[in-house]
C-alpha cells in the first residue's frame, strides 16, 4: 500500500471516528475536536466527509419518515413543485382528516408572507374544513381570490364555497365570484363572464401566485350532483363520456383531458392558473378520489399536492 492509499484510509478512519461521534454518540463539533485533538473545522469537514462518502446511514424511526419518503417520490415521479404526505388514521373513513390540518397550515404561511399576494380558492369540503381551521388574521396586503361561482341552483349561497368564511378570518381583500357554479346554457354563461363586474375578477384568477382546490369525484356521490349543481341525467352523462373528476366544476377524463360538452361548456368557473408561473395545490386523499389525482397529477392539471400516505402509496403504485 503506497503513502497517498495509507493517507486516504487514515482519512476516511478519521471521518468514520468523527461521523460516529456526532450522529450516534450525540457530540457537538466543538466536542469532537477536544476528543480527537483536531481544530473545529477540521471535525465539521470530517462529518460532512462521512455523511458525502456514505459511511453514515440515517435512519428516522418514526412514521412521518415514510411520508416523507412518499412526498419525494410522488414530487420526483410526476415532476410535481410541492408535496406534502400525511399519516393516515387506518380507523377512519374521513376525506378530510389531515389533509385539512396540512392545508390550513400551508395556506397560513402564505398569508404570513409581508409581500403581496394573489391567492385563488377553490370549492369543496376539504378545503372548507381546511379553512375553518385559519386562525384571525389581519391580511390586508393580500388578494383573495373565487375560482368558482357562489350560487347554488335554488339561488341560495353555494354551501362548500369559501371565498366569505375565508375573506371573514384573515381580513384580505377578497374578490367572490357572483355567478352560478353551472350556467343554463352555454349562452348564459358567455354572457355572465362577458359583464364588466366579472372580468377583472377572472383576469386576477389568472395572476394568482398560488391557488388551493379540492378535487371532486364523478361517483355515485359525486359532489356536484349531491350537492345539486348537475342532474342525475347529466352525471350518467358525464360518467358514459369518460368523466372521473373534476375541478372547480371543470370534468376530466383519466387522462386528464377536459369532457367536452355536457356540462362543462356551462361551468361559469375560472380557468385554473398557470402551472407554469403558479402553483396550483391540490387538497384530495381517499380512493374514491384516487382516478382523478392520478389524471390531475400525470396531466399536470395541478403541480401540487396534499394528500395521505395511504393515497400517496397508492398513486405511486398506480403511476
């Protein structure tokens, strides 16, 4: 063995030593260096040189470590911008459970921000549940924004829109969106969004820097037929036509392409914003929603996502 092999190896003993010191025996660097009779910054290039040469494993014993593994392969797999995975409650039947919480989380920290924002909000019941949860604040530098219509078919207010309990608890300028969730016909609806009251409100949609919506199934269930917004007739319709999910009332495929006709030239809702200049965070777990997060994340309909492990695993599996 020449000196340059005896040097590396002594080097490499050395950063085994100071590796071991610091991860397992719970040293500080300062520690490490009175121990082992070497200045601080040559303990602190010892451990950095164990970790880079893989003679140190990790391992986190605890079960947010698998959501945290899940979150990077789902984020690596669909090329997705944010990702958050969290533990599932195997005794409950809850579509909102934790992700609810994550996305309260996720939607203050935005609102935190002191430079302005534009926030567009979706509809649903994860993102009402995830909404009542926001603590008061005072966000009088912010917008926020409705993607979707307010008024529900009898006229009275869309019970899962949550543009008011929202604008209510952080105080932000907000922007609703004063129309039905679905037009009578494809002409009322081009007529709607052609009033002047409307159109600055969809061309701030446009500019939101991040948007929060839920993702509907097209079951037996389905929101926008149990909650009235379409018939029985048009469900089965939507459903023969390939329907899986939908979006702020826009219906998809599971390719993700948008079902043309039907309802959705009658949907009076934004068109979501861009993924390529925002970020479009989808708030969906539970496996009657899992055909429509799949199409929602392969066809990049959303580049964010905040789900369950249990749903998580299962998009990775289904990929």
């Amino acid at each position: 063995m020449n000196s340059r092999q005896e040097t590396g190896n002594t080097r490499l003993d050395d950063a085994a030593r100071a590796g071991w010191l610091y991860y397992v025996a719970g040293n500080t660097q300062d520690q490490i260096a009175a121990k082992l009779g070497i200045s601080r910054q040559t303990a602190q290039r010892l451990v950095s040189l164990a970790m880079s040469e893989g003679l140190i494993k990790v391992r986190v014993d605890h079960p947010i470590a698998n959501c945290l593994d899940l979150a990077a392969r789902l984020k690596s797999r669909f090329a997705l911008d944010l990702v958050e995975v969290v533990p599932s409650d195997p005794t409950s039947s809850s579509t909102t459970t934790g992700v609810a919480e994550a996305a309260a989380a996720e939607i203050e920290r935005r609102l935190r921000s002191a430079a302005p924002i534009v926030m567009a909000i979706g509809t649903g019941r994860t993102l009402k549940a995830a909404i009542e949860q926001l603590p008061p604040m005072e966000c009088p530098q912010h917008k926020v924004v409705s993607l979707t219509g307010n008024i529900s078919p009898d006229g009275s207010a869309a019970f899962y829109n949550v543009i008011f309990t929202m604008a209510d608890r952080v105080k932000a300028r907000s922007f609703p969106m004063p129309l039905p969730v679905i037009a009578s016909s494809p002409e009322e609806r081009d007529m709607l969004l052609s009033q002047p009251m409307i159109q600055p409100t969809l061309e701030l949609a446009a500019e939101a820097d991040v948007t929060f919506v839920g993702i509907g199934d097209l079951g037996p269930k389905a929101p926008l037929y149990e909650d009235g917004f379409i018939s029985e007739a048009e469900l089965k319709a939507l459903q023969k036509a390939g329907g899986v999910a939908e979006i702020v009332g826009w219906v998809f495929d599971r390719e993700g392409r948008m079902i043309e006709g039907i309802t959705n030239d009658r949907v009076s809702s934004a068109a979501l914003p861009s993924r390529e200049k925002s970020l479009v965070i989808a708030l969906a777990m539970g496996e009657r929603k899992l055909p429509g997060i799949l199409a929602a994340v392969n066809r990049r309909l959303v580049n964010g996502l905040i789900t369950d492990e249990r749903t998580a695993a299962a998009l990775l599996a289904g990929a």
